[in-house]
C-alpha cells in the first residue's frame, strides 16, 4: 500500500500539534511550580504552617490578699481533680469504683461510667466480600467486621496515626465523613471530682483503679487560713477562682492572673506534637491586694464581739475599727446567734436605727449654724408633745431638768432635749446637713452590694418626722455610715471615703498603686469639731459611756439605745439595738470605733451593753499598737 505524500503531511502536522500542546503544558507547570515554590514559596510555607500551629493555655495563680503587715489572708496552692476514662475501667475494678463514688461523693453513680455514648457506630452494612477482603488488608485498629451489624468502628480505639487508612476505608465504602470525629467521644472522660483535698487524693491513689487518673487543674484552690474571722470581708471565688463576694469580687481584675501559652504545631484534634517547635508566653501571677485591715485588731474585735454576743444573750454583734483622718478600715466584723461568723457584710449591707448616736448629728449641725453654743440652754424636762404624740426619755433613771444645755443633753442623752436641738434649726437645714454627713447614699466603699440606708424625702417630713430622726429613730443606717460619719465629727469636719485597699504590689513587691486618703466634702468647721470632741469626751467621763473609759488616754463617745422596729408597724417593746461610738484620743483622734449589739437580753442600754466592747477593744488595741 503506497502511502500518499499529502496523508503523511497530515499525520506530521497533527504529531506537531500534540508535541506542541505537551510543551505548553509543561512549560505552564514549569512556571506555576517555579510560582509556588520560588515565587511564592515562603509565603505558602508560612500559610501551611500556620494551620497546624495552635495555642496551649498556660494558667497563672490568682494573686494574694494581705493584711496591712503582709500577712497573707488569702493565697491559692495547686489544685486536682479525679478524671475516669470509661474506656479503661473493668468491670472487675467494680468494688473499688464503689469506694472511689464514695469518696467523691458520687456513689449513685457507677454504673453510668460502664457506658459511652457513640462509643460504637456501624459505618456500613451488607458489604460484599471483596470490599470487606480489602477492610481486612487495611487493618485498622479499632475498625471491626462484625458479620451481622457489617463494618463497625470503636471510636475509643481508633488513632489519628491511622488517618490515611480511614479514608481510604470509607472511599472504599463510598462515604464521605469528617475524619477528625472519630477521635473525640463526648463522655468517654468524665471529672468527677474537681479541685478535691490532698487526704481525698491520696486515698484516691492507694485504690489504683485503672482508667482513674488525677489531673492537675488549670488553675488553683483558694485558701482562707483566718477564715473564721475573715470570711465576711474576704468573701470568697466560684471554683474556677473568678470573685464571687467581698474583696474577691471587687479586685477581681486585679487579684485575677494573666494566662501564658505555648504556641507549637498540633495534630488535628489540638494536641501539641511533642518534637514541634514551641513559642512560650509565661503566665503571669495575678497583683498582690494589700489591705488596710489589721490582722491583730480583726482578731481582737471578733473575739470581744463574741463575748457580748454570749453574754447578753444577743442575737447578733457588730464592730468596726477605722481610721479618722484617713477612713482606713482596721477591722470589721461580726457575730451572730444562728451563724457565728457569717457571709454577709453587715457593716455595709444591712441597716438599723442608730438611736442615740445619731443625736450628735443634729447638735454638729446647731453648732456649726451658730444658732446653739455648747451651754446654751434648751427646754427639756422628760416629755414633749410634738404632733399629737408624746416622745419621752429613755427609762433609764436619768431625768432631765425643766432646762438643759446642749452638752448635757448629749452627756445624759435627752431626747426631749434633742427634739429641741432639731427644732431650733428647722427641717431644711436638719434634712441639708443630715445628707450631707453622707445618710442617703453609699459611701462608696471599695466593697460589692454597699446600701445606702433609708431617709424620707425633706418634702415627706412631718414635725414628728424632724423629732424622731432628732434621736435616731425613723431613719435607716448602715453601721460603716455612722463610723464615718463620726470621723467627720472627730477629725475637723472632713467627710472621709471609707476603704480597704491600701496598696497594690505585683510579683516582684513592687507598688503598682497607693491608694491615698479622699476628702468627699468639708461638712462642718474645724472649731465645731473641737467642740463636739469635748463635749464626747464628758459623755466617757461623767455621762452615759462611763463604762467605755480606758486608764492612760482621754476617750470620748456616744451611746444609743434604739428600739427595733415591729414588722407588723410601729416599735417592738421587747427588742433593742444597744450601740457606742468612740475614739481616742480626744485631742487628735487615732483611733474610732463602732459597737452595735443587736436584741441583747435583760440590760439593753448602749452605756452598758456596748461600751464595755469598746473598752475591751480599745485597751488592747491601745497597749499593742500605742498612739
């Protein structure tokens, strides 16, 4: 067969254009790969690399709370848990599982750590036989031909290191899966037992229970060593260390450490790969708080609280040690019938009528006015009638003369005579300077869930609302309201902020911040404070706080006996709050304190119940720490 010259061009031309069109693809993968590699090389690698890089949570400890000389009153110690993993425990461990259940205190609940949710799933069923000799040639741990349910796959055995064997299965199955599922099983570990004692632990370890594991928590355990006299200020955090109440609540963010990590290559469930190269960013361990609070007078003032508690039979006490010029918190505490030391502050969350005391008030007032000085008589006598109803003086055998001065009004505590005092300056300027010492609003103190205590709008005063406020009676107060509003009286007039934070110290002891005192307000002069200290100062030495003397310094103080307001309306005939406010010494007042005794039993005026507290307090505080 002769082959024509014209077919034979035919075929050379179309073997030209095949060649040709291998060249521009081979010139085309040429460049694209000189693109990817040289080109664009770097920055596909650092892309590549990028998606197996994760970061691994690093925690720091949550910072300390110290008292005014470092002693610490809070601090957390590394903390475990009791994890199970129920693809390891046997049946055989039964017994010992029991006693595990116990010691955690969960023993109902055993039996449910034998199951795993999805642990089993059938992947496919009726698979011919040549399909299945080919599952068999893969031969993949944790993936079992099972004749009756098909191809089934136990999620606990089955290992990424066998990734591209499980494509391949299921592109022989012809599925499609989301492989990295198959590593992870919802309820195959369980904790169950967080952050638990070392005694729990260690009993935890002695069982040997294969598939219970202790695991070290990410971050600590909080401990409380002066708890007991302390809980109510410190408060407390949840269990992941975060601020629940008190001054873990309120310096959270302070207190709260700075998380670090590990920055490495990670498999596909965000396991770190152990030969990997790793970035570290240490943890950071959460700011020092330290406090103004002293330890030693805490302690002192809880204890002689107690003590009045137990004697009086009372159902509850409060005291507070501060700071006049500066409104530093010393101490604060209180004790009570039902709950010895309880949870909530209520020295700044709870209110009370503060009977008598509040009498110095509305004389700082008429003092600082100039329409009363110190012996300027009022009429008194032991009853007044002031809209209709009759307000007498207390029954405690001290009668008031037909006229009185200011300073013995306060000394002997007529309220007769107070009504008078309230009179005299009208309840515009009563009501101005009543709010002005701070009563109506909070003190904003450093401290979560502060009232700011009840005062009938000026607008709703009757004369017989001017009167009773006059002796503490018909207004609301919190305990920290009154102590500082008594520093104002005693430290030349200057309204103080109250706090607990003296300073704050990173984890080197460096001072982050001071926190300085802060004058609200001016609320009366100087002069007139001077006069009020005097006039105290005669209440301690031959008036109703007789009993709150201390040998070697001049004090001065106010006592309050206040009825306790009946749920039903009106006043309780049998329930009381004895209370004294003191200082010492007169002349530049160091120290102030605030004793509130609630419903005592038998004696209930404040001279006898409360000021022998004081006394106690004020004579230790005054032989360890001096003037």
């Amino acid at each position: 067969m002769i082959v024509s010259v014209r077919f034979l061009a035919r075929v050379k031309k179309r073997i030209w254009i095949v060649y040709a069109l291998f060249v521009l693809v081979f010139i085309y993968y040429c460049v694209k790969l000189v693109s990817i590699q040289i080109l664009k090389g770097e920055e596909l690698t650092r892309e590549a690399y990028a998606h197996h890089l994760c970061n691994l949570p690093l925690y720091g400890e949550r910072g300390k709370i110290v008292d005014r000389n470092g002693i610490i009153l809070a601090s957390s110690l590394p903390a475990y848990s009791v994890e199970i993993d129920k693809s390891e425990i046997q049946a055989t461990d039964r017994e010992k599982l029991q006693e595990l259940s116990e010691l955690v205190g969960r023993k109902d609940e055993v039996s449910s750590w034998f199951n795993i949710k999805d642990r089993y799933i059938i992947i496919a069923c009726n698979v011919p036989d040549g399909i299945l000799a080919k599952v068999k040639e893969l031969s993949i741990p944790g993936v079992n031909i099972n004749q009756k349910k098909g191809i089934e796959l136990d999620k606990c055995r089955v290992s990424y290191f066998y990734k591209e064997q499980l494509q391949k299965l299921y592109k022989l199955l012809g599925k499609q899966s989301n492989i990295s599922s198959l590593f992870t099983i919802e309820d195959r570990y369980v904790i169950i037992a967080r952050k638990v004692s070392d005694e729990i632990i260690e009993k935890v370890k002695k069982l040997s229970i294969k598939g219970v594991y202790i695991i070290r928590e990410d971050t600590g355990i909080r401990i409380y060593p002066y708890e007991p006299v302390m809980s109510d200020l410190i408060g407390r955090t949840d269990i992941d260390n975060i601020g629940l109440e008190g001054l873990e609540k309120s310096y959270d963010s302070i207190l709260k450490e700075k998380s670090g990590y590990i920055k490495t290559e990670c498999d596909i469930i965000g396991r770190g790969i152990p030969l990997a190269e790793k970035e570290l960013v240490p943890p950071q361990e959460g700011d020092t708080l330290e406090l103004t609070i002293d330890l030693e007078i805490q302690e002192i003032t809880s204890k002689a609280l107690k003590r009045a508690l137990e004697l009086h039979q009372a159902e509850e006490a409060t005291g507070i040690v501060i700071e006049p010029d500066t409104g530093e918190i010393l101490a604060m505490a209180t004790v009570s019938k039902k709950n010895e030391h309880r949870v909530r502050n209520a020295s700044i969350c709870e209110v009370y009528e503060p009977g008598s005391t509040f009498k110095v008030i509305l004389a700082a007032a008429a003092l600082d006015m100039g329409v009363a000085k110190i012996k300027d008589k009022f009429d008194c006598g032991n009853s007044v009638q002031v809209g209709g109803w009759t307000i007498h003086n207390a029954d405690d055998n001290l009668f008031a003369n037909p006229q009185e001065t200011l300073e013995d009004i306060l000394v002997y505590s007529f309220n007769t005579g107070a009504v008078r005092i309230a009179n005299r300056i009208g309840k515009k300027k009563a009501y101005e300077y009543i709010t002005n010492f701070g009563f109506s609003k909070c003190t904003g103190v450093d401290f979560p869930g502060e009232l700011g205590g009840l005062l009938s709008p000026l607008e709703e005063w009757s004369s017989v609302t001017s009167a009773t406020v006059s002796f503490g009676q018909g207004i609301a107060v919190t305990p920290l309201q009154m102590a500082i509003a008594f520093s104002a009286i005693v430290n030349g007039g200057k309204l103080i902020k109250p706090h607990f934070a003296k300073r704050i110290l990173n984890g080197k002891g460096e001072v982050v911040k001071e926190f300085l005192p802060h004058c609200i307000k001016q609320v009366i002069k100087p002069s007139t404070s001077k006069q009020l200290r005097e006039i105290l100062a005669q209440v301690v030495e031959r008036g109703t706080g007789k009993r709150a003397a201390i040998e070697g310094v001049e004090v001065g103080g106010k006592t309050g006996t206040a009825q306790v307001a009946d749920p039903s309306g009106g006043y309780s005939g049998e329930a009381y709050i004895a209370s004294f406010i003191g200082f010492f010494p007169v002349d530049r007042p160091k120290y102030l304190i605030l004793i509130k005794v609630d419903k005592p039993r038998g004696i209930k005026w404040g001279g006898y119940v409360a000021a022998p507290v004081f006394k106690e307090i004020g004579e230790q505080i005054y032989s360890l720490k001096g003037l």
